[in-house]
C-alpha cells in the first residue's frame, strides 16, 4: 500500500505534513483508525515500522498490546478510533522532534474538530504533554510526565472542543513492565468507562 499520492489528502493541515522530510521518508502516511463517530479517541505518538507499511496505526507489537489491553476491559479497537502525534514514521523509530509536531498536529487538531470526542486518552508522554500544554509545543517541556499523571482526568478546550483528556501508560511501555503497569493501566481504563458513560448521560 502507498497512500502518499491519495487525492483525499488535498486539504492544508495535509500539504504541511507532506512539506517534511518525515513524508519524503516515509512509505505511507498514518491518518487513523476505527470509529470515526466514536465517543473516544486514544493519541499515541508516532508509527512504527509495521504502521509505515501498512498505513494503520497501531498494528504492531504495540498495537497487539493495546488490543489486549482494550479486550481486558471490554472494548474493542473498532468501538474507539485511533490516531498519532505525527502522521510519518521517524527514522528509526527515534523521539518526534518539536519542529514536527508542530506541522503535524494541525492534521490531528482538524480530525479532533471533526470528530468530537467526548473522551481523549493520550497514550505516554507525547501525547500527553500535547494535550496538557494545550498544543503550545514550546510549553510540552514544561509537564509533567505520563508516570505523575496517569489516570487523572481533566478538562480541556481545544479549538473549541471540549473534552476529558485521561492520559495512560503507552502499549509499548507496558510490554516492557508488564507486571507492574498492566493493573495501573487497567485501573486507568476504568476511569474511561466511567467517563463515557457520564458523558452519554449528559449528552
Ligand atoms: N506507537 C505509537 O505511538 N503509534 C503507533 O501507531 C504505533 C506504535
């Protein structure tokens, strides 16, 4: 699959993206999966070497990861939809650069606006620090990290969305402490169904 040429990607926040060095490199560009009309979206922090290949986030050990985690709790991916900080894999899997994701997160800011989640779950320190700087990437430094803030629920406004942010341990981070994240990682999903639920009622 290459998708890098797609005519459905004609709109600005996608001409940014493909401006990078991180498009020229990549093989396919990672817009998202799942369901779009969704109360949830899970933002993890960029694809890996299977999710360049295929196109579809979260499809690697990562992924197997966090589908076993969802099934734990009784969710399945196609009941959430999923989406990255950066639409293009890094060389080498290395961390994003600021200057990234800046021109990248305006695609994900354009699919939050269309979506409207009622619940976002930021997945490790990317991720989180985006949403907790409110997408001021100069303030990203300033937070503190996925281990103080996991599981703590806030509100937030972005580009006139509001929504719950709960940030949780990153799938790849849990298949490397998988005895002592698992249960915090399932503590903290519990959270998200609580909030899901008492965002249906207020809806
Ligand atoms: N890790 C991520 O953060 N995103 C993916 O899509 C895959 C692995």
């Amino acid at each position: 699959m290459n998708n890098k040429k797609s005519d459905e990607f004609n709109f600005y926040e996608a001409a940014l993206v493909k401006r990078t060095e991180l498009f020229k490199d990549c093989s396919n560009i990672v817009v998202g999966d799942g369901d779009l009309d969704a109360d949830i979206l899970f933002v993890g922090e960029a694809p890996g070497r299977n999710e360049d290949l295929t196109g579809v986030p979260f499809c690697g050990a990562a992924g197997k990861n966090l589908d076993k985690l969802l099934n734990s709790v009784g969710l399945k991916r196609k009941e959430i939809y999923i989406a990255n900080i950066l639409k293009c894999r890094p060389p080498e899997n290395r961390d994003p650069l600021p200057e990234e994701i800046i021109v990248h997160t305006p695609w994900l800011l354009k699919q939050i606006r269309e979506m409207r989640p009622k619940v976002v779950c930021s997945l490790g320190n990317y991720a989180t620090k985006f949403f907790m700087a409110l997408g001021k990437i100069e303030d990203m430094k300033k937070m503190p990290g996925i281990t103080s803030l996991h599981g703590k629920v806030r509100d937030i406004n972005m580009d006139g969305v509001r929504f719950r942010l709960i940030p949780l341990f990153h799938p790849a981070a849990i298949i490397y402490n998988r005895t002592k994240l698992t249960p915090l990682w399932e503590e903290d999903m519990e959270i998200v169904k609580k909030e899901c639920l008492s965002s249906f009622e207020r809806s």
